[in-house]
C-alpha cells in the first residue's frame, strides 16, 4: 500500500517588485517620488540626499538576512533587549522578598496575570480553566496518550490522519476558538511510577503474588527495578484549546466574563473531548487544575519533579489530595534572562522555533525524531501552535496568496523559478481544497531544551541544539532559529498554557508579510 504524502505548505507574504519584498519596493518607490519632486523644485542636494536614503534603506530591508529575519527585525530585537536589561525587566525574583505584591510564586512573563478557574462539565468531571484577563481569553486542558505506531497498521494511520484533518476543519467554524496547541514532553522518569506499581500490586494480590513464592523472584523483579528505573525517557502529550472572551461583533456574540466562560465550556468539553479522541489519542482525559499546576510547576523547576511525581502517586494509590500546590506557586523563586538563554531555578533553558515552512511533501511519520528524546536535555518540549480560520477568513487568505503568487511569477518578464512555480500550485491547490470543505490552518513550532546550569551548560545546550537541528532535517526539512532575546517568553509560550504569540509580536503580522 503507498503511503499518503502531505504538503501544500506556504509562508504569508505580500508580492514584492524586481526582487525586492513590499517593504523594500514601497520604501524604493516614495524615495523615487520624493527625489522626483524635490528635483522638480530645483533642490539638487536635498534630492540627493533622500535619494541615497533610499537606496540604503531598500538595502538594508532587503540584505543581511539572517535565519529569515532582515536587518531591521535583528536590530530591533537588539535593541528591545538592551532596553529591556536597562530597565531591569529580564531578571525575575518570586516570593514573600520580592516585588510582587501578594508575595507569591507567580510564573513569570506572559503567564503572570493568569488566573485559575475549576469547574464541573456536564457529566459531572472536574476541569481546570486558566483565564488570562489581559486578553481576555479562556484555555482549557486535554491530557492525551495514543496507541503508538507499531499498534497501527497503514490504513489506520491514514485514517487517524484524516481524523486530525476533520478535527481542524469543525475548530474553523467554532467562531470564539483562537488556539489549539498539542504539546509533546519528553522528561526522565522520576521513578517513582514503577516501584508504587510493583509494591501497589503485592498488597493488593498478598499471597497471589509470585514473587511470596521465593526470594528469588522478588529479588528478580527488584533487580529489574533497580535496573531499568534510572532515567527512561518519558513523553506526556496534552492538548490547550483557548478561547476568547471578547465581542466578536462580524459573529454577533457579546464579551464575556471568566464566569460566563467557565459554564459555556462546561457544556462544550465533553464533544471537545470525544472530538479530540476521534482525531487520534486512544485515552483523552479532562485535566483538572492541579494537573496544570503540577506540570508548569516542574517545567519552572525540574529538580523538583521527583517530588511532585511521589505526591501525586500517593494520592493515586491513597486517594489523598497530591501537591496541594496552587496556581499562584508554580513560578521559579528566581530567573535571569540571557541573549542566548533563560535560566531559572538552577536549570537553562533555550527556545527555538521554526522559520521556513516544510519543504517539498512529507509522511505521517517524518515528526517522529522531533517528538523523541534526545538524550541530552532534562526537558525536551515540542508544542505546534493551530490557529485554524473560518470559512470566510480562509477563502479571502487564499484568494489573495493566490493572486500574490501569480503577480510575483509573471512580473516584468521574470522567468519562472521552481520555487515560484511551487508556491502558485500550493496556493491553487488550497483553493481547491478549501473550495471542497477544508480549513486554512496557520501553525507555528516551539521547541524548548532545558538543562541543568552549570560550568558545561553551554556545551550540553549546543549538542541539544545540534540533535534538534537533525532531527529537523530527519523525515522533513524545517529551518529552526533561537528565540535570542526572547527566551524567556518562548518558554512561556512553548508550555501550552493558552499564551497566543500573535497578541505579543512586536513587529505586526502585515509588516512582517511585507518584509
């Protein structure tokens, strides 16, 4: 049976003039205007001079780019980071000594004004919201686990895949959804998950258990503990719908408070819920807000995940109440942030996210070595970010990529690229596609190693970021570059938490199509 291909992958950008990108043709054309006039005035050095601006303007717009960003975004990164160490802004100190006022352990960032929310959905669960009053915007936790690959066979998987597809299509016409992201974490076990099983499994079973037949089977057993307990490679997947709260005024909905939230998702979780298992994940549980806390509370401060995976397996096996910690405790007591990387509570932690969309067509399986461990970090977190538009919103982006495409392709006699050429068909093909029932989904990847400082840190980061780069280029090509200057908010946003990027971009979406 021939494997399924999958592809039709463009990055947004407005049709540029001559080679040049809208922003440098913009600036080229009123630099030309503006000489033209001054000219007409007889004014032959001010003429001059605009026309030099110009042209090293267009210049530096349009070279010097590095890792997709040109030479005015690279500067302007700088520069906001130097400010932001003038100010004071990249160091973080948590507790009843800091400056927060209510003297809490607050995550820190993008997450700090977040506030938790728990309530009951319609067959009587538990589910955790965490309410972010700034934007307005209300997320909700799905924790995921599939069958794996080896379970499935080709038609399966093709099918799973089909599934995911559909569950974006119906998230384009839920008209307050703004973000879905599925997040992949690959930790070391803490260990304490086995032993509570082996020893659970002798009190329950007393005699009935081999190993009261001899010590040499318990001795067995206990060896094969000791043995394969130290640090296995764990993964956890868990999805975060965010919705917003805002007037859509286009949809007729009115804005809504963190309450009125609460009890509308109270209805819609379990067809999310049974969505989400259709789409591929063989168990989808609901996760409470102490599943949350407890996973932003270890990503904050990895040394501490062996004490949260005992509690937790005690209230497993006890019924007792876990960490007991809450959302207002997660953060690290302490953080500094760094160009290059963001440390906090003795580990570091570098971000990196994808540039240049896949190239060519891909499987199923070609995101398999992103999603492994490595072998290196403490965590390894790979998050894709779905925005998916609506129908209407798709058919306008299409429509005008489209006709962009096209322009760019048969410019002024401009002989075809195989690039060009790629980019036209992608783009009719996603009409096409659209056209039958398909939804446009902008995605973003967000990948994040963390770990433990010390004198080789620096070392240890670049392998994982050298075993980061390969696995990129293992099944699919992906362009990856760091979050320099911003490691601290990609962590934030590599989480999973509800943090939508495109409300904290600095360089806004139109001018960044243009450039």
């Amino acid at each position: 049976m021939s494997r399924p291909m999958y592809g039709d992958i463009t990055t947004p950008r407005a049709a540029g003039f001559l080679g040049l990108s809208m922003g440098g043709a913009g600036i080229a054309l009123v630099s030309v205007i503006a000489a033209a006039i001054l000219l007409m005035l007889g004014w032959l050095i001010p003429a001059g001079l605009v026309l030099a601006a110009g042209i090293w303007a267009v210049i530096w717009v349009a070279t010097g780019k590095r890792q997709g960003r040109s030479s005015f975004e690279q500067s302007r990164n700088r520069a906001a980071f130097r400010k932001a160490q003038r100010k004071g802004t990249t160091k973080y100190v948590s507790g009843p000594t800091s400056r927060i006022p209510d003297g809490t352990f607050r995550a820190p960032g993008l997450l700090a004004g977040t506030e938790p929310y728990e309530g009951t959905d319609a067959f009587g669960h538990r589910f955790g919201m965490l309410w972010n009053p700034r934007e307005s915007t209300a997320t909700i936790f799905f924790s995921c686990a599939g069958e794996g690959r080896g379970y499935n066979d080709q038609s399966t998987i093709d099918q799973l895949v089909d599934g995911w597809a559909g569950f974006q299509a119906q998230a384009g016409l839920v008209v307050d959804l703004v973000q879905i992201a599925v997040t992949t974490q690959a930790t070391r076990d803490p260990g304490a998950r086995l032993p509570s099983a082996i020893n659970e499994a002798r009190e329950n079973h007393g005699t009935m258990d081999p190993a009261t037949v001899g010590t040499f089977v318990r001795e067995t057993v206990d060896g094969i503990v000791a043995s394969v307990n130290s640090n296995m490679p764990r993964l956890t997947q868990h999805v975060a719908m965010t919705f917003t709260a805002a007037e859509i005024a286009a949809e007729g909905t009115e804005a809504r408070t963190a309450e009125d939230m609460l009890e509308d998702l109270a209805i819609q979780i379990p067809a999310l819920k049974e969505q989400i298992q259709h789409a591929g994940s063989h168990t989808v549980s609901v996760m409470k807000m102490i599943d949350v806390v407890d996973y932003a509370y270890v990503a904050y401060n990895p040394d501490r995940a062996l004490g949260v995976e005992r509690a937790r397996e005690r209230a497993r096996v006890k019924k007792g109440t876990g960490t007991n910690l809450s959302w207002f405790e997660v953060g690290p007591p302490a953080a500094d942030s760094a160009l290059e990387h963001w440390e906090h509570s003795g580990y570091v932690s570098q971000t990196h996210s994808v540039w240049k969309p896949p190239a060519g067509f891909f499987a199923d399986d070609s995101m398999d070595a992103l999603l492994m461990p490595d072998g290196v970090s403490d965590q390894k977190r790979i998050t894709m970010l779905y925005r998916v538009l609506g129908p209407e919103e798709s058919s306008s982006t299409l429509a005008s990529d489209q006709t962009d495409r096209a322009f760019e392709l048969n410019q002024g006699g401009k002989a075809a690229t195989a690039v060009g050429a790629r980019d036209l068909t992608s783009a009719a093909a996603g009409a096409e596609e659209q056209a039958r029932g398909a939804a446009v989904v902008r995605f973003a990847f967000v990948m994040t190693n963390t770990v433990a400082a010390g004198p080789d840190q620096k070392n240890r980061l670049a392998k994982a970021t050298a075993a980061l780069r390969r696995a990129c280029s293992t099944g699919v090509t992906m362009s990856i570059r760091p979050s320099d200057g911003g490691h601290d908010a990609g962590h934030a946003i590599g989480l999973g938490l509800g943090v939508v990027p495109a409300k904290y971009a600095t360089v806004s979406s139109a001018m960044r199509r243009s450039l």
